[in-house]
C-alpha cells in the first residue's frame, strides 16, 4: 500500500470514529472532533449513549465533591494554620468544585437542547459548498480550536507545578519520627494547606490522600475548563453561521427576476429563523452556567485581592504572583462568556446592514416588503445572559472590572 492510500485510510478512519448517524467529514472532524472527543470524556455530548454519559458525571461527581467537603471541614476544625495563598486555593477548590460539576451536568440535562445546536453544525460543515462561505467557517473553527489548546495546555500547566512542587517529602522521618520536635513535620499535597493533614494517619493513607487530591485536580481542570470551551466553540460556529447568511444576502442582487429573488429570500428567510432558534436553544443551555460562574468567580476574584493586597503590604512575592494570576484566570473566564456574547448579538444584528447594504431599491415591492419584515423580526436581538438577569457582552465586562477596581481601592484604603 503507498503513503497517500495509507493517509487516505487514516483519514477515512478518523472520519468514522466520529460517525455515529451524522454525516461527518474531514472538515467536520477539524471543527468539532476535539470538541466531541473532551465533551465525550466528561459524559455530556449530546449523542451520546444516556445512561453512560450519566455513569460518567456520577463518576466526576463522586472524584470532586468529597475533596470540596474535606476543606469545608477542615477549615471549621484547623481554620488557617498554613500560608494566605494555600487557605485561598483550598476556598477556590471548595467554589470551583460544585461550579464544575454544573458545568458537566447542565449540559447533560439539556442534551435535547443542546443536540439540535450540535446536529446543525454537523449538518452545516457536511452541506457547504462554496469557498467562501467554508472560509469564513474555518475562521471560526480555528478560533475555537485555539481557545480550546490554550485554555486546557494552560490548565494543566497550572496543575501539574502545583503538584510536582509540593510532591511528598520525607516519607521515612515523618513516619519514623513523628515525635522528634527537630525535624518540620509537614505532608504537602497540592493545594491547601499542609497542616490540615494529620500525621497521625499512616503514610499508606497520606499516600493515598495524596493521589486523590492529584487526581481531583486534573478532572477538575478538565471539567471546569472544558465546560467553558465546549460553549464556546459552538458559539463560535453559530457566529460563522451568522456572518455567511449576511453575506449570502448580498447574492440576492444576482438573481434575475422576480421568481428566483422570491425562492432565494425564502431560503434566507428560513435560514434567519434557524439561526434565531439556535440562539435561544444556546442561551437556554448556558445561563444557569454563566450566572453561577459570574457569582463563583466574583467571589476568587475578591478573596484573591484581599489576600494580594495583603500580600503586598507585606511584600510576599509569592503570593503576589499567585493571587495576580489567579485574578487574571477567573477575570478572562468572564470575558469569554461577555465576548461570545457581545460578538453574537452583534452578528444577529449585521443583517440589517446586510440588507440595507443589498441594491433593495431595484428589486419588487413585495420583495421590499419581506426584507422589511426580516429586519423588524431582528429589532428583537438576541442577548446571553446570566440567569436571564445579566447580559453578557463587552460594556457589562467593563462594568464589572471597573466594580472590581473599585473594590479593591476600598479594601486598600480600610486595610491601610
């Protein structure tokens, strides 16, 4: 067999492991494989086997949520014996956690919902046909697929230090010389504080402790993350979707008569209501999400600059560093939701333009008259909100950071 008959069986081969009733092709594979492939993982792709996808999220929820009750408990038993940083990433385990698991069971809940989104994409990668408009889809499949490296390679990276840093360490002389006063009696683990492990326990259990908060973290890091990258993904196809019906509305100056400008607007037509539809399937989806990753990251965020405000007025390097990171990271997770939706609303409203835009005034008055009535349907644009409160986009990202801002001007002035 040559090399190309050996690709071309690879790809083949790709194509078909993603195949399970939709018409999958390479592009397809491209665009959603990675996506399919880490919401597959984590038990809430929509076309997925149920009860699986259940045993799956059970599984996450039964790995996440003991760690998050451990800390509850050990902070009303030992309270912070360990340093700021370590007391504020056991409270970031402690809102993260619940906050992953809806990220992962939401979804599933809705898979009905969700799947209609996700069977359109597949149907729109498997029926375009012109350059142009799969131009304008590879530009937003890359952006996604982007999103999604940096966000879970960055996850990891900010795991995996954590973990080789703060490895078990003097596994003989904590087990052999409990009470020698000489030697510093500490068992670290990951995150949290390491006075909260007790060394009375045996090294085998302190062991097995320390796997466990390893391996909690790594799915944590996946679900947390992977939540937010699944939605926006699909959002930024539906943002392709948007753009290339603005742009096929320009096509209706070309056909030549009254008939064929009637049958290409009821296309348009048709597909503005499908694009709408999916708008609102995606919100439903999602705003319970957002509303609880607004009020969980608002919190680290403020928890964060108390302690980093501290930190620098007793200049704790350390600390400085972790918390600024740690405020930068939950900051960006809200600006991602705020941009894909400032960047949908504004797709959904380009149509007017695009409308406006077209040789309208030498076309038939019916004609006119529809592409009136496309336009008055988009006056009501389409908003994401957090918990049908809040609306995200841009201008409420800045109002939220200028919040934020003056947030910490009053904790400085009061710790000061």
């Amino acid at each position: 067999m040559s090399l190309c008959e050996c690709m071309e069986s690879y790809k083949r081969a790709r194509v078909r492991k993603y195949d399970d009733g939709d018409r999958w092709n390479e592009d397809t594979v491209y665009a959603l494989g990675y996506f399919r492939t880490l919401a597959s993982s984590l038990g809430f792709w929509p076309t997925n086997n149920r009860l699986l996808s259940a045993i799956k999220i059970g599984l996450i929820t039964i790995i996440e949520l003991p760690l998050a009750i451990i800390f509850i408990i050990s902070i009303l038993t030992y309270g912070n014996c360990g340093s700021l940083s370590d007391i504020v990433g056991a409270l970031s385990i402690i809102v993260s956690t619940p906050l992953a698991i809806l990220k992962v069971l939401m979804p599933w809940i809705q898979r009905d919902h969700l799947g209609i989104i996700v069977k359109s994409a597949v149907n729109d990668w498997s029926k375009v046909d012109d350059n142009s408009s799969k131009k304008i889809m590879m530009k937003y499949a890359k952006i996604g697929r982007n999103v999604l490296i940096i966000e879970l390679v960055g996850a990891y990276m900010t795991v995996i230090p954590s973990v080789i840093a703060k490895h078990p360490s003097n596994l003989n002389l904590i087990s052999e010389n409990v009470n020698d006063t000489t030697l510093p009696l500490l068992r670290n683990i990951p995150i949290g504080p390491s006075c909260w492990v007790s060394l009375e326990i045996p090294l085998y259990q302190y062991l097995i402790y320390y796997i466990y908060v390893t391996i909690h973290m790594l799915v944590l890091a996946s679900a947390y993350v992977g939540g937010d990258i699944f939605i926006f993904g699909i959002a930024m196809h539906v943002c392709g979707q948007f753009e290339n019906l603005n742009n096929n509305i320009k096509n209706i100056n070309n056909q030549n008569n009254y008939n064929q400008q009637n049958k290409f607007l009821k296309k348009i037509i048709k597909r503005h209501n499908h694009l709408i539809k999916l708008c609102n399937e995606f919100e439903l989806v999602c705003n319970v999400i957002i509303f609880f990753e607004i009020v969980a990251n608002m919190f680290i965020i403020c928890v964060s600059g108390i302690v980093l405000i501290m930190a620098i007025k007793i200049v704790d390097t350390e600390a400085i560093i972790i918390m600024t990171l740690r405020i930068f990271v939950t900051q960006f997770q809200i600006f991602m939701y705020c941009y894909i939706g400032d960047d949908l609303s504004l797709k959904s409203k380009n149509i007017q333009i695009a409308i406006y835009d077209c040789l309208w005034y030498n076309m038939d008055s019916k004609i006119i008259k529809n592409l009136k009535f496309i336009m008055m349907r988009n006056n009501y644009t389409f908003n994401l909100t957090a918990g049908k409160i809040y609306n995200m986009n841009i201008s409420n990202f800045q109002n939220l950071s200028k919040s934020i801002f003056q947030y910490f001007s009053i904790l400085r002035l009061m710790i000061e």
